[in-house]
C-alpha cells in the first residue's frame, strides 16, 4: 500500500474550499461586508500556503488570484462589483476541481504484485 501524501491536505483544502464557497455566497448578499471579505481573504491565504507546502502550485496559484481580487476592497466600504464576484466563484470552482483531481478515489488501482 502507498502512502498518500495529500491525505491531511485533502482534508484541510475541503473545509477551506467549503468556507471560500459559503464566504463568496455570503459577499453576494452583502458585497462590501469587510468582515466577510477579511475572512475570504484568511481563507485563501490559508489555503495558498497549504497549497506550496505539498508543491500544488495551480491551488496556489487559484487561491492567490482570490486575494487579488479582494485586496482593493480589503479598507474600503465600497461594494465588490458582480464582476468580481463572478470572477470569485470561478477560482472557487477551479479550486475545487484541482482538489478533487488529487482524490485517491478517483485514481485507478494499482494491481498488487
């Protein structure tokens, strides 16, 4: 049996990913909420150091554009435009295609010798 270097990085990146969903959610209803954006943007620095620490560069890379999308609007009370919020969804949703592209389950098995 192999051992899975992804394993706790898998379970870290999952509440992450959940939390970044239901914080983009949350900035819809509210767009210049700075509470819910200094979360989101907690989230993704979290996650985008996770990320370098098991060398998943794309994750990284995902997690840093959300951070660049939020960081003008980080001290001021101006609303984040849908724009950006679509634009948050989609490194969302890209972030949460990569986690689960390094899902074991989702590998073939390897024939034991």
């Amino acid at each position: 049996m192999t051992k899975d270097p992804y394993r706790y990085f898998r379970i870290e990146a999952r509440e992450l990913l959940e939390g970044l969903g239901a914080s983009v959610l949350d900035l819809e209803k509210t767009p210049s909420d700075r509470d819910v954006i200094g979360r989101l943007l907690r989230l993704a620095h979290t996650l985008k150091g996770a990320s370098r620490v098991v060398k998943l560069a794309a994750i990284a890379q995902h997690a840093h554009a959300i951070e660049d999308v939020l960081a003008p609007f980080r001290e001021t009370r101006a609303p984040v435009p849908q724009a950006d919020l679509d634009r948050l969804l989609q490194l969302v949703d890209g972030i949460g295609a990569r986690i689960a592209s390094i899902d074991p389950a989702s590998e073939p098995e390897k024939a034991i010798p």
